[in-house]
C-alpha cells in the first residue's frame, strides 16, 4: 500500500526497455575495440629481445647474454648499457648479431664501466638494412 501512495504522489520511476541493450552493446564495442588497440602492437614484430642475464664481473665490466628472436634471421644491433646503483649509466654497447639461418640467438657481451655497476640493461635491438 506504501508502494501505491508514493506512485500516486510522486509518479512512477521508468527506464525506458532499450536502455540496457544499448548500454550492453556500447560495452561490449568498447571491450573489442580495445582489444583489437592492444594486440596490433605485437602482431608480427620482425625482431624482439629480451636481457637472458647479467653478470656483475669486476668494478669496471659487466657481462650481458641477449636473446634476439628475428622472423628472417637478418643483421641487427642490439643496444645494453650497464647501470650504478643510482640509476645512472655507467657503460654503454652497441652490439652486432649476424645473419644467421637461426631464429632466436643468444648474444653474448661484456661492457666496459667508469665505475662499479650492479645492473645489466637491455635498450633493445633493431634489424640492419
């Protein structure tokens, strides 16, 4: 009886039937499009990297192992850098990977420092014309 006497003195609330599938269908638009945003990035990339690990060898070097996956198993150069523990960067290599009828490869380095790092860095790497 209370639910009658408040509709008759302040009218009904409605929401109008179409209101939750257009809500629905923008929703789901939105979810798509994103995901479809979110993957062409990494779609078919000629060459990705990635650091295998690093080794802290003196107060002046620090060796680096680079995997490099290329889809041709072209040229490409890889960037690393070697870092102190207060973030700046202390040493810095350009790395050459050859041609190789391997896919993914393993590259091995060592950079030289100014002084003591604690962090090897993979920049990243590109393939070469």
């Amino acid at each position: 009886m209370t639910d009658d006497l408040l509709s008759d003195r302040y009218g009904r609330a409605r929401r109008p039937k179409w209101l939750f599938p257009i809500v629905a269908v923008t929703l789901i638009g939105i979810g798509v499009a994103w995901s479809v945003w979110a993957a062409l990035p990494n779609v078919d990339k000629p060459i990705t990297s990635q650091l295998y690990g690093y080794d802290v060898t003196s107060d002046r070097r620090v060796a680096l192992t680079v995997e490099v996956h290329r889809t041709d198993g072209g040229k490409a150069v890889c960037s690393v850098n070697a870092q102190a523990e207060d973030h700046t960067i202390v040493g810095e290599r350009d790395v050459e990977v050859p041609d190789s009828d391997e896919k993914t490869v393993l590259v091995r380095t060592t950079v030289e420092t100014e002084r003591r790092a604690v962090a090897g860095v993979l920049k990243g790497c590109v393939l070469q014309p």
